[in-house]
C-alpha cells in the first residue's frame, strides 16, 4: 500500500493523529483495507499527507494499542485480522410504548413510587453532612464494616424496636443499598434448594429477581387477610415472602390469626423462613402502628426487611436486613467477601439524623401531609358515586379504585393516559392473570402529586371515564 486517501477534517476539534487513527480503523472495519495488508511507513505518509512523523507514529501506536495493528521490527506495520461484530436488532418493547416515550404528554403521575418533593429536610440533611465531613475522620476513606456503619446499626435497632416492635441486636442488621441486594444475599445464604413463595398479587420485580438469581419461585394467592393458608400448606415452599403489614397491592392489613397461622406454618419444619417486608408501616393515618410479625416470632423464623425509600427518599438507595441468629452466622460464614454498597457518608448522615430527632420529627411531618392528600383523593373520588369503589387500609401511600363503568382495565388506563394521566392497572401485579377479580381495579399512588394536582388529576379521570 504506496499511500492512504485520507482527508483532513478542517471543521473538527480532534488533533491530526486521532483523525488519522479514526479513520484508518474505520477503513479496516468496513474491509476497505484488507487483514494483511502493509501500511505506509512513517516517512512516506508523512510526506504524503504533510504531517509530521510524530504524528504518524502517534496514530500508529493507538492502532497497535487497540489491536489493529502490528509492528514487525524492522519490516513495517501490517493490519491484523479483525472479527466483525454481528449485528442484533433490538428488543421490542412487550409493553405499552406509551410508558416510555420521552415527550410524554403525561402532566400526572398517580405512581406509587416516590415522595413528596416538598417536604424533603434539606437544610437538616445540609448540616449534618458537613458535621460529617471531617478530615480527621479516616472511616470516611474506608471501607468499613461488612454490615455497614455501626452506628446506624445501633440507631436502627433502637428505632425498629421503639416504633415496629422489632426485637434486634446491632449485629443482626445488615444494610445495603435497595431490597433486591437484600434478597440476592438471601437466596445466597439460604438453602439452595429453597423454594420462594410470593403473594398473588405482588411486587412484579419479585419474580422477576428470583428467576434472574435462579432460584425457584411459587406464587400464592391472597384473600382479605393475605396469603391463602391452604395455597401456602399445600405449595411445598421453603421461605414465604410477604407484606402483612399492608399487602401491596391490595391494602389488607394481616389479622393475628392469620400471623399466628403462617408463623405456625414456619415453625413446622426446618429451613422455613418467613421474609417480612414492612415498606411502608409508618403511614398508618388512624389508630396505633400494626406491630411487626418479627416482635411476636419467638423461634428465629422472621426476616425482616425495610428502606428509606418512602420515608425519605428512594434516590438514598439505602436498605436493611435483621436476619435470626441461625442465618446471621450462615452470612458470617458465607459472605465474608462482601461490602457494604452504601457510602460511609451517606451512613453517617443518616445515622446523626435518626439519632437527633430529625427523623421522627420528619416522619410526623410527612403522616400530617399524606394524610390530608390521602382524605383529598378519596373526597375527591367518591363524587364519582357508586361507579367507583375506595378499597385498602387507611395507611400507606396508595389505594385500589374498584371502576365500574363498564370499561375494561386497559380502556381506564389507555383513555386516562388520553387526557395526560398515568393510572396503574392492578393485573400487572398479579402472576396468574386467572385470578383477577371480576371487576377492573386501578392502583393509586399519590405521594408525589400535590392535593392540587390530585384534585385536577380526579377530575381528569372524571373525563377520560365519563364520571363527569
């Protein structure tokens, strides 16, 4: 090869050698030059194209670098053979592309997700991040304990118990960043032979994550009270993961004769576990808080779970796991690799906010405003008349709106997402699509909106379902 037809680029920012070497390997990936072929040496390009030959050699170096190329002393630089990439269409989306256009004419969201953006304690958060940022602290730059920082450990322990009725030692706490981490030491330190069961309907991201760890998964099916106690005798699971405190989605509160029952279920035989979810239980708007079903479990069979997803914010990504004794010395003994993903900061931070009283005093700020949000939508729905049914517990941050009017689920979603809401049917939480009831149920979450948006959002569903 005497000369290569490159041109420069007059209108670009790169330096000379990078567009060289752009555009060689470009020529070498479409075939244009060939696997084999000898490039012009230093000297002769150079003259060729008017560059120096520091800049020939730098393009040539970044090409020997990458692979491209090969210098064979004293003979010159050969083009090596290149594998071509084969080229996959992307997937198709197996949902409603609605959901995911970036111009999207939504204006509200009724997503259970999230919280409100109006009352996050920023100028407490503020002060004690720089109170934690202190140069003579070394932890700071440390990895630090497995488990996490001790110190939130120790005011986690103290909190649950006070407020859940959580009976845990520092030690049993384990925190991480989002409940799936938590789930994936789990499925690691339990048998691996264990079967899952979750409740029908449920989280949609369970399934998902036990099938993506290879782990068995059984869905049950619920009533009024939670997971069905036939389904669950007769299902042949190992660890049965619920949410008693406030079934998501359904809003039911599980009775204590139903907790004694699936505790009793645990105890029966070894290598049963119960996995407690309580991700929401300080929302309760009437009454005292339902204490947990780990304060009543005598044997070690409860794994509780919980996050500051929505009592602070879900961008803190931190999470946490008080595992029975049984199974914190399973995770002493088989996770010894692990790190704790959540920032030592972050830790500290929330560590001093729990332990100055921010926390609580946040917390009753927040059960002030969702509870007036909350009385606003069901005032708000209940001008629609006997069309439209509330259902769930008075806590939480959402609720279930039993439409009848004649429309299907999808034409409730499709139509409010017309007039620039999003609604979230209740069939894609359930794994077996034969247990839907009869009538079309629409879940409502309403942290984000303000009680402003909630009225106009109400009012716009009154449109899209002719509730007007």
């Amino acid at each position: 090869m005497e000369a290569l037809t490159f041109v420069i680029d007059e209108s670009s920012k790169a330096p000379l050698y990078h567009q060289l070497y752009e555009w060689i390997k470009k020529e070498v990936r479409l075939g244009r030059i060939e696997p084999g072929s000898k490039l012009p040496s230093k000297r002769k390009l150079a003259a060729h194209l008017g560059f120096s030959q520091n800049t020939i050699q730098s393009a040539y170096n970044q090409l020997i670098e990458e692979g491209f190329v090969t210098s064979v002393e004293k003979k010159g630089y050969y083009v090596n053979q290149i594998d071509h990439l084969s080229s996959v269409p992307p997937p198709q989306p197996a949902c409603d592309p609605s959901l995911y256009e970036e111009n999207s004419p939504v204006l509200f969201d009724f997503a259970y997700q999230g919280v409100d953006p109006e009352i996050f304690p920023f100028s407490a958060w503020r002060k004690l991040m720089r109170d934690a940022i202190n140069e003579y602290d070394r932890e700071l730059l440390s990895l630090g304990d497995p488990k996490g920082y001790v110190a939130l450990r120790e005011a986690l322990a103290g909190y649950l118990y006070q407020s859940r009725g959580v009976n845990c030692s520092a030690q049993q706490i384990i925190i991480s960043s989002g409940i799936e981490f938590l789930f994936q030491i789990l499925i690691q330190i339990l048998d691996q032979d264990s079967a899952f069961g979750i409740e029908d309907p449920g989280y949609e991201k369970l399934h998902v994550l036990f099938e993506t760890n290879r782990a068995r998964c059984i869905s049950l099916p619920i009533d009024e009270h939670g997971v069905q106690m036939d389904a669950l005798n007769n299902a042949g699971v190992d660890v049965m993961c619920i949410t008693p405190s406030h079934q998501f989605p359904s809003g039911c509160v599980m009775p204590i004769n139903r907790r004694s029952q699936v505790l009793n279920w645990a105890n029966e035989l070894p290598g049963r576990y119960i996995v407690e979810d309580d991700y929401d239980s300080e929302f309760k708007y009437s009454g005292r808080p339902i204490p947990a079903l780990q304060g009543i479990d005598h044997n070690g069979k409860v794994i509780y779970v919980g996050a500051f997803s929505k009592s602070l914010s879900p961008a803190h990504r931190i999470s946490y796991m008080v595992l029975p004794h049984e199974l914190l010395n399973r995770y002493n003994l088989r996770m010894p690799f692990m790190i704790c993903p959540v920032p030592v900061l972050d830790q500290k931070v929330l560590s001093a906010f729990i332990n100055e009283g921010y926390f609580e005093r946040h917390l009753n700020k927040m059960r002030t405003v969702y509870k007036k949000k909350r009385e606003v939508l069901i005032r708000e729905v209940r001008a629609f008349g006997p069309a439209v049914s509330v259902l769930g517990a008075d806590t939480g941050l959402h609720l279930l709106l039993e439409v009848r009017n004649g429309m299907t689920e999808s034409q409730l979603v499709s139509s409010a997402y017309q007039e620039h809401v999003r609604v979230y049917g209740l069939s894609r939480y359930y794994y077996n699509q034969a247990n839907l009831p009869d009538v079309p149920v629409i879940v409502i979450g309403f942290a984000q909106l303000s009680e402003g948006d909630i009225c106009l959002a109400v009012q716009a569903l009154g449109r899209a379902w002719g509730l007007e």
